[in-house]
C-alpha cells in the first residue's frame, strides 16, 4: 500500500514537472519567432525551424536505436497530422506575430483547449467528461479572458491575432488526430514525433518561392532565435507534446496551452522587462487553478498509454 502510494505520488510528480517543462518551453516559442523575425522571413522560419526539428528528433531516434515507421498508409497519416498541427499551425504563428506581440500570441494560443475539447466532443472522444474538468476548462478560459483584458482594447481584431487563433485551433486538430491515429499502435514515440517533423519539413519546403527567397538580415539574437525555437522550443517541444498525447490523451495535452499566457507574461517580464499589472497577476492564478482542475479528474488514459511503447518515464 505504502509502495503504491509513492509510486502515485512519485508519477504526479513526474507528469506535472514534465508539463511545467513543456509550458515553459512552449511557452518560448512565441518570443524565439519575434525576435527570429528581425531577420528572418515568416516563411523563412517555418522552414528552418522545421528542418532543426527534424534534425533533433532524429538524433533522438538514432540515440535510442528506433526506426522510423513503415508503410504508406502510416505515413498518409503523419502527413495529415504533420500539416495541421506543425506547417500550417508554424505557418500562421509567424504571419500573426509580425502584427500582434508574443505575449498577446501565448495569449491567443490558450484557446487549443476549448478547441480540443469541442473537437473531442464532435467525434466521441469525450463523452464522459466529470464536471470537474470542465469546470476547470471554463475556469482556464476565464483566466486567459483576464489576461488579455479584450474590454480595455479598441477596434477590431487584426488579421495577426486571427491568424494565431486560427493556429490554435488548427493544433486542436492536429492533437486529436494523433490521438485517435497514430499513438496506441505499437510505435515508439520517438519515432512517431520524429517522422511527422520530416513529413512538415517535406510540406513547408515548397513554400520557399512564395516569400522564402527574401533578403536575409542576419543578425546574433536572430540567429540564436531561430536555433532554439527549432531545437528546444519545436524538436524537443513536440516529442514532449507527443509522449503525454499517448500517455494521457489529446485533450489533457492540449490543456498544456492554458499555462502559454503565464509562461509568455513572464518571459516578457524577465526577458523584455514588460510590467505585470495586478490583473495578469491574477489572471494567470486563474489559469493555474483551472489547470488544476482539469488534471485533477480526468478520464482513463486511453489504450495508448498502456501500451509498452508509448508508455513514459522520467529515462527516456
């Protein structure tokens, strides 16, 4: 009993700090693509993120002595799944965040979770939520509203931040598509989230003519920027997001988004010394309450968790 207990105990620890490194790193992305866009083309970036990416997770995929899967139909599959939650998603994020900051972009990028989760109703795959959670998805949003404060701003909402919901909602597709196809066959993780960054590289490469072949402005912060979004805040981002899609579900992973607004207002903090009013203090308080909620009751993990595979640990 003793030995089960700090077994639970020790995996909640786990799943929790394995989500805060996830948000943190997630939560990078929209600062590493603004200050890439001093020098860099929209579509410029996509593509060399991409490219890193690729190049990270197959090291990891050789590290561990895993192949890449196998077959044409598995491979239809990591195309579709590569196009809706990495190309167009990494796409659109780039064209927002010429017009809209990256912490209104962390912001906007909240919303997957009531994506998915509406996505998640649509084809069955939440039927049984508890109450809890979605109590907890509503509390997350109310916090996010708290965040970006849409009644102390004017006018109408740009292309940008359209373009960045539209990114969001676009990885709710992408993560109940993995969910329900990909995960749970016996594949690897490792490999699965390595063969979908090649098939996005494949995508995005194409694009190059249509804005790729602009001037580059090569400056350090926007080389560096561009190097950690695709190694750490792309590579090992996705593999991360991929690991708890298999281990606790599309949904839960995408409940990962509700903590952006949180990470992307305190690197502005940090990083760019931007003031955090008593507001967005709150309202990312808020928001991790609402996390709370949403991880504390949730349905069964699905057969992909249970599989020898696809199963997590803090070794891998």
């Amino acid at each position: 009993m003793v030995v089960k207990i700090v077994d639970d105990l020790r995996n909640r620890a786990w799943a929790w700090t394995r989500m805060g490194v996830l948000a943190l790193l997630w939560g990078s992305t929209f600062l590493w693509i603004k200050v890439a866009l001093e020098g860099f083309s929209p579509v410029q970036v996509t593509v060399i993120r991409c490219v890193l990416a690729s190049m990270t997770l197959l090291a990891l995929c050789l590290g561990e002595r895993r192949r890449l899967p196998s077959g044409a139909a598995m491979w239809r599959r990591l195309f579709v799944a590569a196009f809706f939650c990495n190309a167009l998603p990494f796409s659109l994020f780039s064209i927002g965040e010429r017009t809209v900051s990256s912490g209104v972009a962390g912001v906007l990028n909240a919303t997957t979770p009531l994506w998915s989760v509406l996505i998640g109703l649509a084809i069955g795959t939440e039927r049984r939520m508890p109450s809890t959670r979605l109590g907890g998805l509503g509390v997350g949003f109310a916090g996010v509203v708290v965040i970006f404060a849409p009644w102390r701003t004017t006018g109408s909402v740009g292309w940008g931040a359209l373009a960045i919901i539209a990114a969001a909602a676009s990885y709710a597709v992408g993560f109940a598509f993995m969910g329900r196809t990909l995960v749970g066959r016996g594949i690897p993780t490792v490999s699965l989230s390595s063969a979908q960054i090649i098939a996005a590289t494949v995508l995005t490469t194409p694009t190059l003519p249509a804005g790729g072949l602009s001037q580059v402005h090569l400056t350090v912060a926007a080389v560096v920027a561009v190097v950690v979004l695709g190694v750490f805040a792309t590579g090992i981002t996705f593999h991360l997001t991929y690991r708890i899609i298999a281990d606790e579900g599309a949904t839960n992973a995408a409940t990962v988004g509700y903590l952006l607004p949180v990470t992307s207002v305190l690197l502005g903090a940090i990083v760019l010394g931007e003031h955090v009013s008593f507001r967005v203090a709150a309202g990312m308080a808020v928001v991790l309450i609402g996390v709370g909620m949403v991880r504390r009751e949730r349905s069964e993990p699905a057969p992909a968790a249970l599989s020898p595979h696809t199963s997590i640990s803090p070794g891998r």
